[in-house]
C-alpha cells in the first residue's frame, strides 16, 4: 500500500503564493494536483510526468507550476498570483508504473481578504 503525505495549504490574500508539497512512500510514475471546491466536483489542475512534463488547466496557466524531486518521492505545486476562486481543498494524486493511483489526504487553501 503506498502513504501519500501532502501539505502546505493555509489562508493567503488575494495575489499571494503558496507551494504545497506530496510526498510518497514508493517511486511515482505520474503526479496529480486536484482541487475540490464547495459545493462542486473535483477538477484536475496540474499534471506532471515521470520526466517531467507538464499540464495546466487554462484557469491556471501562468500562474501555478508543478516540480517534483524523483530522488524524494515528492511532488510540488507553486501557486502563485492566487484568486479567490482558487479556494478548494487540493489532493495530490500519485500513479505507479502499474497505473494503480493513490489520493493525498487533502489541504485546505483558502484566498480571501
């Protein structure tokens, strides 16, 4: 079974940043970030692959970047220019080489003034 530990959420005005973190137990293949805001369905953000390419849903491009450390196991997300409507809790999403994925606990990020 792979642990997934994720955190970096908080509360931050609009304009600011934050970069949250994901690290596993096990070799990733493929990271996910997903966000999940009140009331509505989860939504994939950000993508990257084991060498590292990336995806960004349009609401975010230019603004959030996903990185990762293969030697750690871990996978980040810089959010930067945050919008109130970027409030969500976000999940990290970890895929092995057999294509079984794994869910990060949640953290909130709440952009409010």
């Amino acid at each position: 079974q792979v642990q997934l530990v994720e955190s970096g959420g908080g509360l931050v005005q609009p304009g600011g940043s934050l970069r949250l973190s994901c690290t596993a137990s096990v070799s990733i293949n493929t990271w996910g970030w997903f966000r999940q805001a009140l009331g509505k369905q989860r939504e994939l953000v950000a993508q990257i692959t084991r060498g590292g390419s990336t995806y960004y849903i349009d609401s975010v491009k230019g603004r959030f970047a996903a990185s990762r450390d293969n030697a750690k196991n871990t996978v980040y997300l810089q959010m930067n220019s945050l919008k109130p409507e970027d409030t969500a809790v976000y999940y990290c999403q970890a895929i092995l080489h057999d294509a079984s994925f794994y869910w990060g606990q949640g953290t909130q990020v709440t952009v409010s003034s």
